[in-house]
C-alpha cells in the first residue's frame, strides 16, 4: 500500500458496485434474449451473443492478472471497467445480431478485468481473518445477482426497452472508477517493467482456439470436422511454443511455478470441475423442471434459484470456518455437498417433483460457497504480492474453462443420448422438436403419443447428463482429498 491511506469500506463498496455489474451481466441478458432476436432477427448468432462475451473473459482474465501484479491494481481494473461501459453502450446501440456480438466481444474484453482484479484488491487491502470473511460477501453478489438478473431483465424489457439492460451499467461502472481511482492507494516499483507479448500472443490465440471448439463442435461442426481438427491441433501447438516461451521469458505471463504447488495444482483442477457442475445444473434443469415434470418457467426458475441461495450464505460461512478449521477440512466439507449434491441430481425423476431438485441445487450451493471461497482465500495467503494477480486470475480462469467444457461435454452427451433413445425405440422425432415441450399452448396441439415418447427421451438423455454430473461431483471430492494441509497465515 502506498503512504496515502486507503478508505477501505468505500473502496470496498465500489468493487461491489463493479462486480454486481459485471456479475448480472449474464443472467440479465439471458431473459432479454428472445426480445432482442424479436427486433434484430439472427437468431443462428443466438449462442453467439454469451459466446462471444465468455470467449473473451476468457482469454484476457489471466493477461489481466499478470498486468496488475506488473503495473499495479488500479490501472488494469479502470482500463477493464471503461472497456467493459465503452461495449456496454454499444450493445445498447445495436442495429443488427452481427452488430451485437462484435460488441459483446469489447464487453468481454472489459469483463476479463473486473472479477479477478476486485478479488485481488480485496486480498491487498485485507488481513487473512477480514480477507476470508470478505471474499465470502464478494461471493454473495454472485448469487444476489443471479436471482436479481433475470427478474430485472424480465421488468426493464416489459416496461422499458432491452438496451437498458446494457446502459444499466453505466452508473455503476461509473461509481466504481470513482471509488477505487479516488480511495484505493498502493505502492508499486518504479523499476522497468518487462512484459511478456509473445507469451500473451500464443495464450491469447490457443485458448481462443479452443473455446471456439467448445462452443461450436458437437453443434455447429462434428467433433471429427476439418474445422475441430485444425483447431485443436492450433490449440496444442500455441500451448506447446508458450510453456517454451514461459520458460525463458524475463517475465512470464504465466510464471510456470504456479503449476508445481501442490495447493494451487489441486484448487485450479476442483474449480474446473465445479465449473463444469455449475453449467451443467443452470444449462439442464430448467429444461428438465419445464419439459419432463411439466412445470412453469417461475417454478424452473425457482429450482436453478436456490443453488443461488445456498452459494452466498455458505461462501459467507467458509470465511469463518477457514480460520477455525483450516483450508483443507473447509474444501472438503464442500467437496462433500458437490458430491451429495450431484448423487441427489443421479437420482432424479419426474416423480420427486421440483422441491426435491431444489434441495439438490441447494446442496451444490453449499458445496460452491465452501469450496470456492476457500480455493481463492487459500491461494491468495499461499503467494506474494507480485504473482496474488496472476495466481487469483488463474483460479478464475479455470472456472470459466471448466463452464465452456462442460457446456460442450454435456450438450454433447444431452444429444447424443436423446439420439440413441430414439434410434432404439424406432420413434420418428427430431431432437428439435424437444421445443414443444417448453411451450405449453404447444403440448396441447401435439400428439400425446409422439409427445410422450419425445418426453421419455429427454428423460432419458438428462437423466444419463445428471449421471454424468455425479462422475464430475466424485472426481472433484477425490481431487479435494490430496488438498495439502496448510494453516491460515497472515500475508
């Protein structure tokens, strides 16, 4: 910190400020969606709307955290929260679908930023025993936001107009700059600073690679298409060249090290997976909730919303428990309700109704809160000042990663299964058609026959997708079982 004192309960509003609007970002857009395709058509670009956004949060989140620990925290999050407002004007400007997510793209560039600088500045300005309870607030602004999103979606489309749920993040973004630039002081090295543009270059184009991959292969390509096959092979080139480049560079983008400590290794390897449980439950259920139990889009909604319930209140939670028990028992605790969690989903018909998949999705709630406050709280008191950057935007990373595969994985198995029920029951229904099911004034003009036959189906498929959940909810507790047993110390 620099001599100038720090207001640290201002600072600290306006990264809550800047992280609920980057947080609501997704869910918002989410419930506008159908309205947006309304009035500018495109729907083949519909996925590419979150793509886009995803793709770029992606690749820019850990060149962020490199630049922070390098140049300090305050500049990169500014640069990334007047990025994030530039592309949120745009967006609210859009003529066309194209137009839409070329300005997503500059809203996920701005995006990058946001969440894993707001997460180290609240390590900087922290002790261990406030940062712990701190991050535990920060992670409620992710579950407020997600059951705040859609109905503010649902209210500013039926009332205003769908661009204000873009221009909504003006003032915010607004008061967020003002806060950190006016009352967030720190010392950072005058030394020459050395960065890393070839390393930056080669990430930057392999995991673009490979997210493109995710999001269109299984879909739009078969996963054995000229274009899959390039990319990929793009993927594992560009990852070969920047462990080189790493290995030689002054300054590393990404200093190898990180991927030899064992605490580290074993945190980043359960958040890719949790990534995954967590897409994997608000991807399927409402579909599931809707479509085979026959339920409204509120009551689906309310299923997918108690995971959102559960998160906040026990990420708030591990920041107590960490202090007392200690990282490793925290993690497991949490790896625990992953695993009950996604043994409950395994389970799950159309009998046991929709209260009983909102228990499940609770349970995954308190297994996320445990787990992931402890992952970033342990991270952050484990390294120094000059690599907490990168060490918290790799964590974050790993997330978003372990979200776009398990968006490919499970889609992937979801359509496939579906396939084979159909194949074998020598039913005559297109995939598409599982559609009608989610329209209710549609179910009632269809064939009951046909209709429960396409219904047995995806019964079928996000039953074997659930079972898939459970392997993905096993290997994260077993993962959790070599966490190393190390002590909170003040850092």
């Amino acid at each position: 910190m620099s001599n100038k004192q720090t207001n640290r309960p201002l600072v600290l509003i306006a990264l809550v400020l800047s992280m609920f609007m980057a947080a609501i970002e997704g869910t918002i857009v989410a419930t506008a969606m159908p309205n947006i395709v309304g009035d500018l058509g495109g729907f083949t670009l519909y996925s590419w709307v979150f793509s886009s956004f995803l793709l770029m949060q992606a690749i820019t989140t850990m060149v962020y955290g490199k630049l922070a620990d390098l140049f300090g925290r305050k500049p990169v999050f500014m640069f990334g929260v007047i990025i994030f407002l530039t592309g949120s004007i745009l967006c609210g400007l859009a003529h066309s679908m194209t137009a839409l997510v070329i300005y997503r793209l500059i809203q996920g560039i701005g995006a990058g930023a946001i969440q894993p600088i707001v997460t180290t500045i609240v390590g900087d300005m922290y002790t261990l025993k406030e940062r712990a309870k701190v991050q535990g607030y920060l992670a409620s602004v992710w579950g407020i936001s997600s059951v705040l999103g859609p109905l503010l979606g649902g209210v500013i489309v039926q009332f205003i107009d769908w661009a204000w749920i873009f221009w909504m993040n003006i003032p915010l973004g607004i008061l967020g700059i003002i806060g950190v630039y006016r009352f967030f002081h720190e010392d950072v090295g005058k030394e020459k600073k050395s960065i890393d543009y070839i390393g930056s270059a080669l990430f930057l184009v392999g995991i673009s690679a490979l997210i493109i991959v995710f999001v269109q292969a299984g879909t739009v390509w078969t996963w054995t298409s000229l274009e899959t096959v390039s990319l990929l092979l793009l993927f594992i080139a560009c990852m070969g060249l920047f462990v080189w480049q790493e290995k030689r560079a002054v300054s590393p983008m990404m200093p190898l090290f990180l991927w030899k400590d064992r605490l580290i290794i074993i945190a980043n390897l359960a958040t890719l997976f949790s990534g995954m449980i967590i897409l994997g439950l608000s991807s399927f259920l409402p579909t599931y909730v809707q479509g085979v139990m026959e339920e409204s889009a509120i009551v689906a909604g309310f299923t997918l919303s108690t995971m959102s319930i559960g998160w906040p209140i026990f990420a708030t939670v591990a920041g107590h428990l960490v202090l007392k028990i200690g990282f490793r028992t925290t993690a497991l605790l949490g790896g625990t309700a992953l695993l009950i969690g996604t043994f409950l989903f395994s389970l799950l018909d159309s009998d046991k109704g929709p209260v009983y998949a909102a228990i499940s999705s609770f349970i995954i709630g308190v297994g996320m809160g445990l787990s992931s406050t402890t992952f970033i709280v342990s991270i952050q008191n484990h390294v120094d000042w000059n690599v907490r950057g990168v060490a918290t935007s790799l964590n974050m990373f790993m997330r978003i990663i372990g979200s776009a595969v398990g968006a490919s994985f499970l889609g992937g198995l979801m359509n496939q299964q579906m396939r084979k029920y159909f194949q074998e029951a020598e039913v005559n229904a297109e995939i598409s058609n599982t559609e009608i099911l989610l329209d209710e004034e549609m179910r009632q003009t269809f064939d009951p026959n046909e209709l429960l036959a396409i219904q047995d189906g995806l019964s079928f498929a996000l039953h074997n997708v659930y079972q898939g959940l459970f392997v993905i909810g096993l290997l994260t507790f077993i993962i959790l079982l070599f966490f190393p047993k190390i002590y909170p110390k003040d850092k």
